[in-house]
C-alpha cells in the first residue's frame, strides 16, 4: 500500500520510495528512506496535504508525493 | 597568514538545515554587523557579517537554510559554490560551522554528512539543545565528536551557553586537515542512484544510535496537543482566518495612523521650505519634488514594519507552515504554495509589503507567480479613486431597492481583481513559469517561542532594505513625474505661492499668483502647458476608446506615482477646492459639469465605471515596481508586469465602456 491509503495514526515502515527522479531523491534526503518507520499524523482540509512524522519531525507533503511512498504494517 | 606574512582575512561559513536556529546563531554570532545583498544575477540572499575570533574579525557567510547539497535548488547550488570556493567574490570558507538542531538530530545531521565531502573542516554547534535536555534526552557530545571525526559544541544563543568553546574549536580546526569519518561504503554507488543517500542515513542511524539516549518517546506532545486545535479542521481554519483578519486589519487600519503622522509631518516639512525658502523653481523641487518622493518612501515603512512583526513571529513561531498546510489545497487549485496566502492578503492592503512577504515562499516559480499577481488585489490606494467614482456617479442609487449600488460595486472591484489574478497564475503557470512543479515537502517545525532579537532584527533588515532598494529609484520616478508636470514654465512669471506637484502631500492650491503682474495664472494651465499635459494630449487618441479625454490622461500619468493622486491631480486640472477639505465635494461637482468642445458631458457614469476597472487591472504603481524589481533581482519582470496588466487593464476598461454602450449605458 502506499502511504495516502495509510490510516491516521498507524505506524508503518517504508518498503520502497517510488515516483520521479526528483520526487524520490528529495524525499530520501528528508530522511524518508526504505526500512524508516512512518505514520501519519493528520490530514488537512480536504484530505490534502498530509503530515507524516518521520525521524522524529513531522513533514507534511502533498498525496502525489505520498502516493509514491510505498509502506506496510 | 599567506606567503607573504600578511594577515589574511578568516571566511567561516554558517551551514544548516531551516527552522535549525541558524538565523539565532547568526545574529547572536555577528550582533548588529551584518550585510544583506543579492548574489549576482539570482534572488538567493547573501548575509554577512563579522564574528570575533581569536582577537581577529572572521568574515561569517550564512549560507541559505538547507536540506541538502545536491545541488537541484538554486539555493543548493549557490551554497555548495561557496564551500567550493566557486562563487565569485566570495572567498573559500575556512571553516564550516554546521547548526544541527539536537532536537531533529538525524534529518540535519544528513547535510552534515554532505558537508564533509568537501575537504574543509567543520565545527558541529548543537543548537535547540536545552529544549532537547528537557525532554529528558541525553546527548553524549563527545561520543558524536568522536563519530563524525570533528568538533561537536552544544550552543544556546540567548543564554550564551557555548559560544566561547565553539569560537576556540573553530579556531583549532582552522587550516588543519580534516579526518573525513567513513559514510559512503563501497557499493553506495552501486546500488541505485540513491545509494549514497541510504549509506549516509545508515552511517547517521549508528552514531545517533551510540550517542544518544531517549528516555521518553513523547517528545513532541506539546506540540501535537497545539497543533490539535491549530490545524483543526473546523477550528484551525477559524483561527486562521482570524490570525489573517489581524494581519490585515493593522497593516490596513492601524498603520494608517503613523502613516498619516508621516505625510503631515513631509507636508509641513515642504510648507516650511516653501516659506522659508525664496520662491522659485528649486524651492518647488525641494517641496513638491524631493520632499513629496521622500515621503513618498518612507510613508510605507509602518506597513512594511508591522507586517514583518507578523510575518517573523508566525514564521518563527513555527505557525507559518500549518497555515500554509491547511490553506495548501486551496492555493494549489490556481497553482500557487499555501505560503502565498498570507502575501496576498496584505496585497489587499498595499501590494508592496505583500510581494516583500513572498520570501516566505521557497520555490522561485511559485514565488514569482504570486508577486506577479498580488497587484491585482484591491489595494487601499485604489480605495480613493473608487469612492470618488462612486460619490459622483452611482451614489444613493441601490439594488433590488436595499443593498447600495456603491456597494456593489466596490464588491465587483475587489471580485474582478481576485478573478483575473487567478486567470492569469493559471496561464503563467502553463507558459513563463512553466516547471515540473517541485516536491512540496514542507517541515512543520515544533512550536517555539519566537526569539524577540531575531524578530526585531528581521523587520528592521527587510525596512532597511526596502529604503535602500526600492526607495532610491521610487525617489528618482516621483522626481523625474514632478518635472513632467511642472516644466516647462511656458508663459509663466516666476512661480510663487503654494503650488501642489502631483505628488505633494501638501495639498494643491488651485491658484497661482505671478509675481510681477499679480495676475492670476490657474495651475490648471500650468499643468495643461507641461510636458505631462502634452502627453495626455498624445494619448488620447489610445484612451479616447476607453471614454477617457486628454484630462484624464494626465491624471492617468500621473497617478502612476502612486493611484490616489488620481484625485488630487483632476482637482488641480478641473481647478477646484483650494481648500483641501473641500476638494472631494467641489471635485464631484467638477467632474459631473466636465463638458467636452461640443458640449457633451465628458463623464458619464459609464465613463466612471471603465476607470475603476482600468485602476483594478493596471500596474498605476511605481513603487510596486520598484520592489518587484528589488525582488526579483532584474529589470524583466517589473517591465514585464507594468506590460501585461496595463495591457489587461486596457482591454477590460475598453470591454466595459464600448460593451456599455452597445448595450444602451452612457
């Protein structure tokens, strides 16, 4: 599963960080790197943006970010 | 020292994650000496400033808050520039300190790992680390010296907890060679093109692990517990607009009050010139020219200072980035961030410290995006010019026989100027600005206490800056706009009395006496007689379409100081009020009398309504462009803007009066 279809405030872990080359490198470089553990906090209005703690901060991104964030629980 | 025994001057660079405590360290590092400029030809900001080391003045650079050295952001590439030593006029740092938030360890300790692939050798300075202590973590400093192979120093700037150990490591490190810890294992560059991101995560994982020690995993209640209400679904956008209603409400109401004090004190300022001086063309340039510019100015400080109170508290506060999370949806619709909320807003009161906010906006296309259409946003400076068209044209008359039709109009302006902004984000962001949008990642900070040094700080640099960037060429175009109307004197005996320039404060005297004969000599023929009322006359034929005659041509150009002047320069041309206070009553009546050669009204209420549209759409601003100019570092843009909403302006005004009267109106 990806990580928009993740219930709030389920903790997951990271299998695969997909999407494009520029999607992919920022989002590892924030600490979002295959065998991490996630969850998400909360989501926005609308259900868009989502704010995900990882690492220990909190990082919100939009669902086409997330969605290239493959996890599983 | 170099070769030849001289001194050479010591350059540290100051590298860190945002929302680290760089910007405290900086301040705290470098007191009040500092220096803020453009790096050439970009809009990334180069700080400076001067740190006490050892007895000697090293040179600080604070490079861009970062998250990486990659280099695929401008911000990136510059930073990375310096610590190389490629960026021109700035010398290569000799030494890094590198902030690293304790409290958010793993994250900024990546760019740290980057940061030793360059050779220089870099101090660790732990910042955030009594709010780490209080969560009743520990942090074992010297194993992490040990790990990363450099010096590791725990600082708090406010209680000046290890800046003397951080001065004396940089100073130990300074032209040693550095042991680089071993990050990258041998099949980083095998395994995808992520390798090295995952080896540098692994190597962080295990020093963190081995340094510090969690004794309880709740460390960001509070912040959770704030952030419960603050970006509620229902609650936290009440509080939003709240927060928003305020920001707005000062920058709109109550900077009016300083605002005013300002413009009274310039206008007696250029009275006592005129008095005190002996009457003549230099005494009006120093009154209505230099004097009028010079307020002018400085007339836009209180709403430049009290918005940056604002905007550096919600930035530091850490509400910044929930605003822009719960507003992101909405802003993303047109193409915009959720941080070009806030500017926006403030444009609706005066767009220039609203395209000054847009710093808050981290990608340039989307920053750029917002500046270019936050003039359409009603501004109070319009709010004259709407009143005055409204009080002559469509007062007392109302709709469904209750609401005002002033009202409704003045609505329709502030909807129409909304309505072609979010037009025009859509096609810029389809064609000029056009870009594989960039990943919104966006930090939320934990809440904090907003440091007040760096708060006042950052409003009196952004002031500062303001002064010194837009101020001198809004200065030279008031000048150069005061001579247009005032030369050349043709058939006028020297010039005596109160004459009001077009952007004088000081109020326009409708009558000008000549000295020598003591005849009369109506201002409205001096303006008539200069350069600007010939211009108005060469663009007539252009406005003629529009319904506008050649009168309202030279108010058009000269409200190009600024919109309200609109007002005070058809007073001066229709030769009412000499009494200011009575100008707008008399100047209604002056404008519904207006006949042109033949007879004809030369206002009609459909003539009204194609001016409010073109003073919602056209760029009648210079000082706007003086500070799109300043920050978007290049000509372009501001000629670009004054181009296309000129050119919006001319065929929205042209569609209203020509539509108006196909349809039977005027």
């Amino acid at each position: 599963m990806t990580l928009t279809e993740l219930p709030i405030g389920q903790n997951a872990h990271v299998i695969a960080v997909n999407g494009t080359d520029r999607i992919m490198q920022r989002l590892m470089e924030m600490g979002v790197v295959p065998g991490i553990g996630v969850k998400v906090v909360k989501k926005a209005p609308f259900g868009d943006p989502i704010e995900i703690r990882v690492r220990g901060y909190s990082l919100a991104m939009r669902r086409s970010e997330a969605s290239a964030i493959e996890v599983s629980y | 020292m170099d070769e030849n025994g001289h001194k050479k001057q010591v350059t540290i660079a100051l590298a860190g994650n945002p929302n680290a405590g760089k910007t405290t360290l900086f301040n705290s590092l470098t007191g009040l000496k500092q220096k803020v400029a453009n790096y050439p030809g970009v809009t990334v900001e180069r700080k400076e400033g001067a740190w006490l080391l050892n007895g000697t003045t090293a040179k600080l650079i604070d490079l861009p808050g970062l998250y990486s050295l990659d280099a695929t952001s401008l911000d990136e590439q510059i930073a990375s520039g310096i610590i190389r030593g490629d960026q021109p006029g700035v010398p290569k740092p000799d030494a890094i300190v590198a902030v690293v938030d304790a409290t958010n360890l793993e994250r900024n300790l990546y760019l740290v790992t980057q940061l030793f692939e360059f050779g220089v050798p870099v101090v660790v300075a732990l910042t955030m680390i009594d709010a780490f202590e209080r969560q009743k973590h520990e942090i074992d400093v010297e194993m992490l010296a040990v790990l990363l192979k450099s010096p590791v120093v725990a600082v708090n700037a406010k209680t000046g907890r290890g800046m003397r150990e951080l001065a004396e490591s940089v100073r130990n490190v300074m032209g040693t060679q550095p042991a680089m810890p071993h990050i990258l294992d041998e099949d980083a560059n095998e395994s995808g093109p992520n390798g090295k991101i995952f080896s540098r995560y692994k190597f962080i994982s295990d020093a963190v692990q081995e340094s510090v020690w969690h004794s309880d995993q709740k460390q960001h209640l509070i912040s959770e517990k704030i952030d419960k209400v603050l970006t509620h679904k229902v609650f936290g956008l009440v509080i939003l607009v709240g927060i928003l209603l305020l920001v707005f409400q000062t920058i709109f109401s109550w900077a009016s009050l300083p605002m005013d004090l300002l413009e009274m004190g310039f206008g007696a300022a250029a009275d006592f010139v005129r008095t005190q001086l002996p009457p003549g063309i230099l005494t009006d340039l120093l009154a209505d020219g230099i004097l009028a510019g010079v307020g002018g100015v400085v007339v836009f400080l209180p709403q430049i200072l009290l918005l940056f109170l604002f905007i550096s508290l919600l930035e530091d506060s850490g509400y910044m980035s929930r605003a822009a999370f719960l507003l992101d949806k909405l802003m993303s619709g047109v193409g915009l961030h959720g941080k070009a909320f806030l500017p926006l807003i403030s444009s609706f009161a005066c767009a220039i410290p609203g395209i000054m906010a847009t710093r808050t906006i981290e990608s340039q296309r989307d920053r750029f995006a917002t500046i270019m259409i936050a003039p359409f946003m009603s501004c109070s400076a319009r709010l004259p010019v709407y009143t005055l068209m409204i009080a002559t044209f469509f007062a007392r008359q109302t709709v469904f026989g209750f609401i005002s039709l002033g009202a409704v109009l003045m609505l329709a302006m502030y909807a129409l100027g909304i309505a072609v902004s979010i037009v025009v984000a859509f096609i810029l962001k389809r064609t000029l600005l056009k870009a594989p949008p960039p990943p919104f990642l966006m930090e939320m900070p934990p809440y904090r206490m907003p440091n007040l040094r760096t708060v006042i700080q950052n409003m009196f640099t952004r002031a500062w800056l303001f002064l010194k960037r837009a101020g001198t060429v809004i200065l030279a175009i008031s000048i150069i706009l005061w001579a247009l109307m005032y030369v050349p004197r043709t058939g006028a005996p020297p010039y005596e009395g109160g004459g009001a320039g077009p952007v004088s404060y000081a109020g326009a005297d409708g009558v000008v006496l000549s000295a020598s004969t003591g005849e009369t000599l109506p201002e409205s023929q001096q303006l008539k007689n200069s350069f600007a009322g010939k211009l108005g006359h060469a663009i007539e034929p252009v406005i003629q379409p529009l319904g506008f005659d050649w009168k309202i041509g030279v108010a058009l150009i000269a409200s190009f100081a600024a919109r309200e002047v609109l007002v005070s320069t058809l007073s001066i041309i229709y030769s009412v009020g000499k009494d200011e206070n009575e100008e707008s009553e008399t100047l209604i009546g002056a404008v519904r009398d207006a006949k042109t050669d033949d007879g004809r009204p030369v206002w009609t209420p459909l003539t009204a309504l194609s001016l409010m549209v073109f003073f919602v759409l056209a760029m009648q601003c210079m000082s706007t462009l003086a500070v799109v100019r300043r920050e978007t570092n290049s000509w372009r843009w501001p000629i670009f803007m004054f181009a296309y909403m000129t050119a919006i302006a001319y065929i929205g005004a042209l569609i209203t009066y020509q539509g108006g009267k196909v349809l039977g109106f005027g």
